[in-house]
C-alpha cells in the first residue's frame, strides 16, 4: 500500500511537471493541446488516491471481501457519473469540470478503503510502522505485479503510437479511433473484470494443490467469460449506432467511429477467453509467462503490426491491427498456458512421490 502511494505521486508530479510535452508525444494537436491539458493538470493529482484504490481493491478481494472491494470502486464511479453533469453542464467548467469530477472520486474510493483498513475490519494493517520489504515479500508481490504493471505501460505506449499515427488522418479521424476503443472497453472490462475474480480463486487451489477444483474453476470460467463476451459484443454490434452517438455529434467524427468500431469488434468475443488464461498464468506464479502475455497483445505483437498494416492499409490498417493481434495473442497465450500448466502437475507429482518414499 505504502509503495503504490509513493510511485502514485511521483507520476502524479512526473504528469504534471510534463504535461504538454506528454500531450504531444501522445498526438494532441494544436487544436485540443489546452483542453487535453486543462484536463491532464488536474487529473494527475488523483495519482495517489487511483494508487490506493487499485491496491486496496484487490487486497480486499484476496482476503475474501470482494463485495466490499466492489463497493469502493462503484462508489468512485457513481460519484464520477454524478458530477460529471454538474460540474460541464451547471456550472459550466467544461473539461475541467470533468477532470474535477473524476479527481473527487478517485479520493472519495480512496478514503472509503482508507476507512475500512483503519476502523480495523480487516486482519491486515497499513501502518507505517509495519512496513517490509525483506524476506521475500518485495520479490514475491513484483514477481506478478511487474507483468501487470509492464502490460498496463506498454498499453499506454500503444495507444501513443496509434495516437500519433492517426493523428496523421486529422482530428476527425483520431475522435473516431478514440471512441470506438471505448465501444470495445463495454466488452472489455467485463472481461478483465472477470479475469481478475478468478485469480484469487485459482491461486488458493494451486496453493493447497487442489488441481481438481482448480479445473473445475478454470473450465467454468473460461465459459462464462466467453459467453459474457459474446454477449456484450452481440449488444455493442447491434447498438453501435447509439453508442457512438452519445459520444460524437460531428457527422465526419461519427462516420470514422462507427466504422472503425465494427472492426474492432471482430474480435471482442475473444477477450474473455484471453483474460482468462493470462490470469490464469499469474495465478499460478509463472512470472515470464504471464510478463510475455501482458506485453504481447498491445506491444510486441500490436505495435509492429500498427506500422506494418498502416503502411498496406492506410488508416483502416491501423484498426485492423488490434483484431490480427487479438488472435495471434490469445493464441500464444493458449500455448503458454498449457506448457505451463503441464510443468505445474509434473511437479506436484514429484513432491508428492518423494514424500511417499520419505
């Protein structure tokens, strides 16, 4: 907790010291550079706060709590949906309005995670005082918070690279690329959602090597997560019209977010699918595994394919690409899941057998 604090305000300081240079790099144009920064320099003081509930949430969810971990991220987005209106609409602060609106959320989730750690409802502390790093605890949470944390980044990077590159088909064009990501993340969070639950549950059964309920677990999740998607896809393809509709008024930004969200949900019934397995790795501990699968889907196998499809395709490449890696991706992941699952059971049979001989 300690240490997500720390890193959340040195990038909150890092965000706002190098705001408009960042801004640029990301392919903010001399149109929306101010109101991109107008949003960013506020923003970037819920660094901190976003930290703490990230980090709580999940350590809620792994002592068993997820409903309570579910309350403090509901109430951040509640509150965001709540204000939002309030602050662009009454009182007419536009994108700072929005930006304030998520700020005051983000550290309203904060302070009720804050709240339940220190009125003692839970068995683990945040105080100072009990702060380690030694015996293997820094070791032990990097080894599976870097893949993580390394597929958050390189995700970032993707979305500056296809940013700057659509940049180059005018502002019209990147509004569409930027909203029909979002029709996607309807889909995707779901997914991720999902993906994530099922971590803590595979990990106990490895943990008592319980490999019968872990399968038990791994195939129930891996239908519903697919069944999730397919449904969510189903409901963004039919519904694409209102959706982008809600974002865009602009006829021209429209026409680009429409179609390029019917090729990004080409693949979207695959995401739970993905998620799946790439949780399924870090549950069960295989660190270089799980670190290839974070940063393959949207950077070792995305980011080329960006300059490679724009290059045949121009700006219809550029969506094309996720839905090519998508595919490419989740099938590297499929074969690393297995190779290491396989190794898993070979060695508990081992310990098993020189137990029995012992």
């Amino acid at each position: 907790m300690w240490t997500a604090t720390a890193i959340g305000i040195i990038l909150a300081a890092v965000l706002f010291i190098f705001a408009k240079p960042i801004l640029k790099v990301l392919g903010a144009s001399q149109d929306t550079l101010q109101l991109a920064y107008s949003y960013l320099a506020i923003v970037a003081f819920s660094g901190p706060f976003s930290m703490i509930s990230g980090t709580f949430s999940k350590i809620l969810t792994s002592e068993g709590q997820p409903k309570k971990a579910m309350i403090g991220i509901s109430a951040g987005n509640l509150l965001n949906i709540i204000l939002d209106p309030i602050f662009i609409l009454g009182f007419h602060w536009d994108v700072a309005g929005a930006a304030l609106a998520t700020l005051i959320s983000q550290i309203v989730a904060a302070g009720y995670y804050l709240w339940y750690f220190l009125s003692k409802q839970s068995s683990l502390s945040i105080r100072i005082k009990d702060y380690l790093a030694k015996d293997k605890i820094c070791s032990s949470v990097l080894a599976i918070g870097i893949p993580a944390a390394l597929g958050s980044m390189i995700m970032g990077i993707s979305v500056m690279v296809v940013n700057s590159l659509m940049s180059g088909y005018g502002d019209m064009a990147l509004a569409g690329s930027g909203v029909a990501t979002k029709v996607t993340m309807v889909t995707g969070m779901l997914c991720i959602g999902i993906g994530q639950g099922i971590q803590p549950l595979l990990g106990y059964c490895i943990g008592a090597k319980d490999w019968k309920r872990y399968k038990e677990t791994f195939r129930f999740s891996l239908l519903f997560s697919f069944v999730v998607s397919a449904i969510m896809t189903g409901l963004c393809y039919i519904f694409t019209n209102q959706i982008v509709g809600a974002f865009l008024t602009d006829s021209n930004a429209y026409d680009y977010a429409f179609r390029f969200s019917r090729i990004l949900l080409t693949t979207s019934a695959l995401f739970g699918i993905f998620y799946v397995f790439q949780n399924s790795l870090q549950a069960m501990g295989a660190a270089v595994p799980a670190l290839i699968i974070n940063i393959s889907r949207q950077g070792l196998i995305y980011i080329p394919l960006l300059y490679v499809m724009n290059s045949i395709l121009g700006v219809n490449g550029l969506l094309w690409a996720q839905p090519v890696a998508d595919v490419l991706s989740l099938i590297l992941a499929v074969i690393l899941y297995y190779v290491t699952y396989g190794r898993k059971i070979r060695q508990t049979k081992g310990i098993v057998e020189n137990t029995a001989k012992v």
